[in-house]
C-alpha cells in the first residue's frame, strides 16, 4: 500500500484510522476504476471479459512478473522483463495472434 498510495498517506491511515469514500480513494490512486453504486459486478465482468481475451502466459507473466520487476533493483528488473516477454511472446496464442497481424486477419485493438 505505500508503494501505492504513499508512506505519508498510509501513515496517516495507520495512525489516525482515517478512511477514504469511494471518490476520494479513486483519486489517490486506491482503485483504477469508480463506478455508480451497483454498477461495480458489470464492470467486473467487462474487465474480466478483456482479460480473458489475452494469451494466458501474458496474464501470467503480468500477475506474477510485473510486481517482481517492480520491486527488484534495476538489473533484475531489466532481467525479469526480458524473461516474461520471451515466455509470452512464445506462447501459441501469442504466435497465432502475430500471424494474424501479419496476414491483415488481426482485429483492432477493443473490436471483438
């Protein structure tokens, strides 16, 4: 949470209880989304759709990767990113998707 948010302001939720509403950790950078009130199971399942449309070694590699990459010093970090693109960009789907891209059969990023 501090890399997220920052020591400052996770000190001051840690020592005071403080509490942020909904829009207010929105702009603090606690959520990447704000939605109505009950709003939030269909913007899940729209998020959950685009995911799954991604290679699965690409979520791997950005769930389990992305946060060493962050955290690592600066040589690691440049290791760790080499790694998971060559492990995605071997994955079949990955290879599929580049033919497709090539041969004009590709579909534009967002269109389903």
């Amino acid at each position: 949470m501090p890399k997220l948010i920052g020591v400052s302001r996770m000190t001051d939720m840690m020592l005071t209880g403080r509490v942020y509403m909904a829009e207010e950790g929105y702009q603090i950078g606690l959520s990447q989304y704000l939605e109505e009130t009950g709003k939030g199971m269909e913007k899940a399942e729209e998020l959950a759709e685009k995911v799954s449309q991604n290679a699965p070694m690409t979520n791997f590699a950005l769930t389990n990767i992305l946060p060493r990459i962050v955290d690592g010093g600066h040589d690691v970090g440049l290791m760790m990113e080499s790694m998971a693109g060559a492990i995605a960009q071997d994955a079949p789907e990955a290879k599929q998707r580049l033919r497709d891209f090539l041969e004009g059969r590709a579909k534009k990023v967002g269109e389903k």
